[in-house]
C-alpha cells in the first residue's frame, strides 16, 4: 500500500514542478506569514478498506523566510503494529491487533528550508490512544507521544499561494501506554520506529 501512495506522490510532485515552474523564484523562502493544509492521502479515507478514518489538518505559521512553526491535529486508525517493515509482514493480518486502534492527536512541527525547496521537519505528536475490538467497541484508553524526522521538497506554484511537499520520514514513538495484553503480544514483536515513511503535505499560504 505504501508503494503504491509512495508512486502517487511523486507523480502528484512532478507534475507540480512541471505545471507551474515558471511561477517559482529563483531563491526559496516562505513569502507569506501563514498556512492551512493537510496531508493529501486523506483523499484515501473512504475508499480504502478497511479506511484508516485519517483526517489531518494544520496551521503554520512562518516566523522567518526559512522557518516555520505548524500546529497539526490528527486522527487515524491502525490494525497493527507500526514498526512492521516493509516486506511480508508489512499490513499482514497474521501479525496485526485482534481489533484496532484510534488515535486522536494535536502535535506541533518546526521546518527548516535547507536548500532551495529542500527541507527538513520535525513533528511531535501527543495522541489519546482508543483500543478497539473487531467491532469497534472500546476495550480501554491509552497515549503514546509519536516523533517525525522527514526530508522532502516544498513546490510552490499559483502566484506562491499554493504548495506541494513530498516527503520521507523516519517515525519513533518511545511512549506508549495501557496497552491491551493481546494488543502488546503483537506489538513487542517489532520495533518502536519504522523508517521509510511516504508524507504527501499540500496547503494554501496567505
């Protein structure tokens, strides 16, 4: 699943860069103060199944040319463990919860342009964690305090209006609590990060 989102991703980034190019300045920066914007793979939400009920929004704010500070509140829901890798194990139902999780987050991120659109960000998200059964219902509540590292590249085009930022992570969550005995059988199984995560960040500056 995650090379397929990992594909769209880049198409959607090249064609960005190819549509609008001749709207991007030579030199980067955030020309704007603020920023609203989402991660595009929610667009996913209803179609996937089981839908991983992913909705994210965020406010950035640009406090310099190459420095923002972004407010991020998201919810999602997981049927495994995440530090599966890649591979055969990866979203296998053999290895995943006897139900699911929902987490629901606010978190804060701070980017850095490195070079032109190149840029690097770092997320720490505080989630409410709700362990469910294959029917949904509630068995318990936890939290766990997720960390992001990504490297991607911001495509600005529409008068610099409009963005595109393509990225990959590196995701750590040393905190993790109250979970199901059934639910953590599966989950010392596999590490506490996973590396290779795809992002697909798109906004709207003003």
């Amino acid at each position: 699943m995650k090379s397929q989102l990992f594909i769209l991703a880049l198409i959607l980034a090249f064609n960005a860069s190819s549509l609008f190019s001749q709207n991007q300045e030579k030199t980067y920066g955030f020309e704007k103060k603020h920023t609203i914007g989402t991660q595009a793979f929610m667009i996913l939400t209803p179609i996937l199944d089981p839908s991983p009920e992913y909705y994210q929004i965020n406010y950035g704010y640009r406090f310099s040319s190459k420095d923002e500070l972004t407010i991020e509140a998201i919810t999602w829901a997981y049927t495994g463990p995440l530090g599966r890798p890649f591979g055969p194990d990866y979203e296998n139902e053999e290895s995943g919860f006897p139900g699911d999780v929902k987490s629901l987050g606010m978190g804060l991120a701070y980017k850095r342009f490195l070079w032109k659109g190149v840029y690097t960000q770092i997320h720490s998200t505080a989630f409410r964690q709700t362990y469910r059964d294959h029917k949904k219902n509630e068995i318990q509540k936890g939290f766990m305090l997720f960390n992001t590292l990504r490297f991607g590249y911001h495509f600005k085009f529409l008068k610099n209006r409009f963005y595109v930022a393509p990225s990959i992570g590196a995701t750590w969550w040393p905190v993790s609590t109250n979970m199901p005995e059934s639910f953590q059988i599966e989950e010392d199984k596999w590490n506490n990060f996973f590396l290779g995560e795809f992002g697909l960040h798109v906004g709207y500056a003003f």
